[in-house]
C-alpha cells in the first residue's frame, strides 16, 4: 500500500485533518479497553457524515486496504484495534441525534452518538435509552450495536438488539445504503455480517425509569428523578 497517496486521497475526501498518519497521532489508536492488545492502524481516518463514510470505503475498497471501524475506543474485547496495514475508520464525529419523535418513541442517530446523550435527549419527554453499559458517558451506539451491549436496565428490557428498529449501512463497494429491516433482530444481522459499517440507527425509547437515569450517576441518588 502507498500511503502517502492513500493519505492523499482520503485527505480530499475528509480534509487533511482528519486522517491522521504520524506515529504520535497513531498511538491514541493503538489500544481500546482491553489494556493488554496493542495494535497501531497504518492510518486513521475521521469521516464527518453518511456520505463520507461510503467514499472513504470505497477508497479502501478499491485499493484493497484492509479496514476496521472504531467508536469511543471502550470495548473489551480488542475489536476496534487495526494494526498496519489496516486502516482504522473512527465514526465519533457522526454524533447527531437526527430525530427525536416521542410519539412513536423513536429516535434515528448517527454512530458517533454518547449512548448517555441520547437518554439525556430524551429525558424532556419522560423516555430513555434503555441499554446502559457502565461505559455508558463515553461508548458510542455504533459501538454499542456491534458489541450488543447491554446493562443493568436490560435485565428488565433486553440489550441493544432490542432497541435497534433499523440500521442504514455502508458497504465496501458503494452499493447504497438504506434501512436493512424493520425487525428488532436486524442489529445482529447486520453487525455479523463483516465490512460493513453502521452510518445510522433507528433506537427504540422507553418511558423513563422512575429512579434510575442514568444508571452510572442517579442510581440510588434521591437528586434525580
Ligand atoms: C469501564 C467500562 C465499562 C464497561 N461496561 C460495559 C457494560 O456494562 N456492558 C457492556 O456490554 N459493555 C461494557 N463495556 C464495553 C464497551 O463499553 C462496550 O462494548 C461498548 O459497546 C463499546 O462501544 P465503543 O463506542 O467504545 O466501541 P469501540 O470499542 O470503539 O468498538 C467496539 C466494536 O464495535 C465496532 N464498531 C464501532 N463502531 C462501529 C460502527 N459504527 N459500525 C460497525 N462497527 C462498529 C468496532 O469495530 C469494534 O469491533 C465497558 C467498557 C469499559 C471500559
């Protein structure tokens, strides 16, 4: 691979700034939660929406450049750690909540979205998030699809496969992306399924737990409601 020209390419697409191939800048990269695998990616880039996503893909694609997707970095099991060749396509400036409709108790988000975030949006309207790993100020919802996170809130409601209505996802070859399936199983379906990443969620809410949000902060806390 000639990745001064990768570098170039993917610069044209996201902007010089976000792709980052300095040593220094790699080894923020090198490791997620699992303190004991370290692998630094041949290069990071930080793709700002939809449309990006599918072009850098397909840059990597084309050029046959091995590649993973990275949310906040806070998973255990070294799933987002790419080592050279590899690049790594980190999805945390994708955080917009792009609708919240309490009506019919939905929200349709980017990847790059705080999992505490959305609840916090919600909390207006008496709804919350359900799923809630401990990680839950820092992991993204793209990360949280991917590893089917759950927590304490998902022995009563079910873990983030349940809370997933559709994806809309990118894939390698730049065929268009587009909501997969309306089954609540589709997060599971689409996250097994290797080289394609997540470029939006549609998450099901729940009325808001009486005592408990976030779990992390307000549990047993008499402050919150
Ligand atoms: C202190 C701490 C507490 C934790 N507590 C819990 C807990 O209670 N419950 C729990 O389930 N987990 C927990 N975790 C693990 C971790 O936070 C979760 O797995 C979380 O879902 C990871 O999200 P992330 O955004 O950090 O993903 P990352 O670590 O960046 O990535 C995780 C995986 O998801 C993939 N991925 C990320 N974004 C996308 C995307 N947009 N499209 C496709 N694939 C993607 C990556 O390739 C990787 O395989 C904890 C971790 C820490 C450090």
């Amino acid at each position: 691979m000639e990745l001064a020209d990768l570098a170039e390419e993917l610069s044209g697409i996201v902007g010089a700034r976000f792709v980052r191939t300095e040593r220094a800048e790699l080894a923020t990269f090198a490791s997620d939660g699992l303190p004991t695998l370290r692998r630094t990616p041949a290069l990071v880039v930080l793709p700002g929406s939809a449309a990006e996503v599918s072009r850098v893909l397909a840059a990597l694609h084309r050029r046959r450049v091995p590649f993973v997707a990275r949310g906040a970095g806070t998973g255990l099991s070294g799933g987002a750690l790419g080592e050279a060749p590899a690049a790594l396509v980190t999805l945390t400036r994708l955080g917009r909540i792009l609708e919240l409709d309490p009506d019919n108790r939905r929200a349709v988000v980017e990847p790059g979205v705080v999992n505490a975030s959305l609840s916090r949006a919600a909390a207006p309207f008496g709804l919350m998030y359900a799923p809630d790993p401990s990680s839950q100020t820092a992991c993204t919802i793209g990360g949280n699809v991917a590893e089917n996170a759950g927590g304490p809130h998902c022995l009563k409601y079910g873990v983030t496969t349940n809370h997933v209505l559709e994806l809309e996802v990118a894939l390698p070859a730049a065929r268009p992306g587009g909501p997969i399936s309306s089954a609540p199983s589709s997060a599971a379906r689409a996250c097994s399924a290797s080289r394609r990443r997540s470029r939006c969620a549609w998450c099901r809410c729940r009325p808001r737990c009486a005592r408990c949000w976030p779990t992390t902060r307000a549990c047993g806390s008499r402050a919150k409601p």
